[in-house]
C-alpha cells in the first residue's frame, strides 16, 4: 500500500474527496485501533483538544487517517515501555494545529534533514525495530502539504523524543479528481 501511495503522490493521481470530517474523531479512532500496542507497552497517552475546534471540517477522512496512523504509530514504535505520548490538537485564526509529542529515541541531529525522504530510515531506530519500508512520513508530508494545503514540521533530540507538527487550513481540504 505505501508504494502504491507513493506513486499516487508522484504521478498526481492522489484523489482528494473532501466530506464534513471531524478531526478529534478521526484521531480517536486510530487510537482505538492502537489499543493493543499501547497496553503491551503500558504506555501513558495524554490527549488535549482545544473547545474552539470546528466540530467537522471538508477533509478527506481516509487521507487525514494515514497521516495520524503513521505519526501515532512511530510514536508508540519508537518510545520506550512506559513512555509518553502527548496528541495535542488547537485552532488558531486560520489553521487547526496538530502536535504529537512522544518522549521516544529522537532522531539524531545529523539526520533530521533527511526525515521526509523516501526510503529513509534513522540508524537510531533500525536497531528497536527492523521493519518498515521508510515511506511512511514521505506519503505524511505529501498529504499535508499537496492534499491538505498544511505544513508538517519536528522538533526532536536524540534520547530524549520527538514532536510532529501539522497544520490544516480552517477551510479544509479542497476536492481532486
């Protein structure tokens, strides 16, 4: 599926089918889906979601799940047992802001101009998990930036965790064929 996704994103074929979305729905219910993993891991998940958000949004509710699986799935990956990860999502005059903060490995200081490319993968967490494909935050920035019209952005230190940002314009997401 990513592959396929990545050469969606490339050839411009990314269908764009923008419906009244509620961003805190879409969020809660990958969360759900992640139950088992955060249990196993006994980790701490603190969630904040500001009362000015618009109850729903033109978004693309299958486009918006990708992006929130793969951020709060590299999260629970790569944080340690018994970690924290923080989901907060706020408004402001033209955008919703998403921050997923997570107490994990961090990504060394040499590598962070590579995150959003395709096929990378951090030497740091090769070694915690040897699976993925390195696609995952290539098609998350496609999304947000090609599909969404947002910006995506991290702050992170090595040992000491990470913090994913997203914006998507208050006016949503706007429908391609």
């Amino acid at each position: 599926n990513a592959l396929l996704n990545v050469s969606r994103i490339e050839l411009g074929t990314w269908a764009v089918e923008p419906v009244p979305t509620s961003i805190k729905d879409v969020a809660e219910s990958v969360f759900d889906e992640l139950v088992p993993m955060i249990t196993e891991k006994k980790m701490k998940v603190v969630k904040k979601y500001d009362s000015k958000l618009p109850a729903k949004m033109p978004l693309d509710g299958k486009l918006l799940r990708i992006v929130f699986q793969n951020l709060l799935t590299n999260a629970l990956k790569y944080t340690p047992d018994k970690g924290t990860i923080t989901l907060d999502i706020t408004k402001d005059k033209q955008d919703v802001l998403i921050k997923i903060t997570d107490t994990g490995y961090g990504i060394p200081k040499k590598q962070q101009s590579m995150m959003f490319t395709k096929m990378f993968r951090a030497d740091n967490v090769k070694e915690h998990d040897t699976s993925g494909t390195g696609l995952g935050l290539y098609i998350v920035k496609s999304i947000v930036e090609r599909a969404a019209g947002g910006k995506i952005w991290f702050e992170s230190v090595e040992n000491k965790g990470t913090t994913f940002y997203f914006s998507i314009p208050l006016k949503g997401m706007v429908s391609k064929e």
